[in-house]
C-alpha cells in the first residue's frame, strides 16, 4: 500500500483537495498558496507538476524547497499523528493532507502557513 501511495499521480489527487476546500467555500488560490507554501514551487512550478502529472515522490523531491515551519504541522490525518510519521516522503504528503483538512475546517491562512506575530 505505501509504494502505492508514493506512485500515485499529484495531479489526480490535486483535484480532490480542490473540491474538499471548495466544499467548504475556500478557494484553489488558497489550496495553492498551501502547496506552494510546503514545497517551495511557484505558481507555474506547480502547473507543471500537475501537467506533467508526476507522482507523489517526484512532485516532492523535486519540491524547490520543504518550507522549515513544515516541523510545526501536528495532529491526526487518516488517524495516525503527523509528527510520529517516520518515512519522510510519507510525511511530506500527511502534512499537505494536514494543512488541506485545516483549510477546509475553516482556520484563517496565517494559521495554515504557521505565521506568528504578524499584524496585517
């Protein structure tokens, strides 16, 4: 089961956290500004990755850069805790399924990206 995760397409799952976040009346700008906030890829990084239709561990290793306040995502995703995950990759992806749920759980964007003291 965990090869078939790390093999399946980003961009057939990409859709999927679209339409949890719009379910709940959040938006695809701010499902991607959270991808593009985790893995460092810009807007049309992250529109080639999906064209290209890479796997879960391709879009991640070639992921610009994880964003270092990833280490504060904790909490349960599909019942196991975040922050006890051990595969790297797998935790890569359990953080965006993290801050995706998040999202459409309704927590204001400076939460998701892990902002602190900004006043804006």
């Amino acid at each position: 089961m965990r090869q078939n995760i790390f093999k399946m397409s980003f961009s057939k799952v990409y859709p999927l956290y679209l339409q949890k976040a719009e379910k709940k009346k959040r938006t695809k700008e701010e499902v991607d500004t959270i991808i593009c906030w985790l893995t460092g890829y810009d807007e049309q990084g992250l529109k080639n990755q999906i064209a290209a239709e890479k796997d879960f561990e391709a879009f991640f290793q070639e992921a610009p850069q994880i964003n270092p306040a990833a280490s504060e995502i904790k909490g349960v995703v599909c019942g196991v805790r975040v922050e006890e995950i051990q595969d790297p990759l797998m935790h890569k992806i359990r953080c965006l399924d993290k801050l995706i749920d998040e999202l459409a759980k309704g927590k204001t964007m400076d939460k998701i990206l892990r902002k602190k003291g900004i006043s804006q």
